[in-house]
C-alpha cells in the first residue's frame, strides 16, 4: 500500500489495483463502483480504516472471491474499524462481515439512494 497525493493505493497484482480516496467511495480500475459501507455504530477515530479495508479485501481475495465483491469486504471492515477508538482493539466477526457485505450487494430503491 502507498499514499500518493491523496489517494491510497493498494496493488495485490498486476490485475488488480484498487484506489481509495482520503474519505471518500473506492473504485477498482474497471471503474466499478464501490459503494461505502454505512459505520454500524458512530464514528470515533478513523485510524486503522485503510488497514482494514486492505485486510479484508486480501482476505476475501485470496480465498477466491472475485475483486468487486472482496472491494465490498474490505469497505465494511474499514467501515467498522472507524467505529473503534484507537486506544482499544477489536476486529469485525466473520458473520458480522458477511452480513455488512450482504446489505451492501442489496439493490437501492431509487427514493432511498
């Protein structure tokens, strides 16, 4: 992962880069779009976001999940991780994760985007 201007930019391979603007939605370089996942609880400190975006991503990524959908993964745990203060440690569960990735792959009423 590198910082570039004000972009994050994570490369796992030569097929896949992935892009994620200083607060703001993620986009892979097909320009698929990424929606940003609600935080489940309020935001309190935003540090440790971007490593677990990239976590989850690779995680999800690596046991075979296609690019978009690994996107999904790590936008949820990034989304989570600003909901911890930086003076205590806890990860998102697997089914809390799934759940996150769940609510986001659901189609948006157009009254409701």
């Amino acid at each position: 992962m590198r910082y570039t201007g004000n972009t994050w930019e994570l490369s796992t391979s030569n097929r896949v880069r992935i892009s994620i603007p200083a607060a703001d939605d993620s986009r892979l370089p097909e320009l698929t779009h990424v929606p940003a996942a609600p935080p489940p609880e309020p935001v309190v400190d935003s540090n440790g976001a971007g490593d677990a975006f990239a976590a989850a991503f690779l995680h999800a990524w690596l046991d075979g999940t296609p690019p978009h959908r690994s996107a999904l993964h790590g936008a949820v745990a990034g989304a989570y991780a600003c909901t911890v203060p930086s003076t205590r440690a806890a990860a998102i569960g697997r089914e809390e994760l799934k759940a996150g990735v769940a609510r986001l792959e659901r189609p948006r009423r157009p009254d409701t985007a």
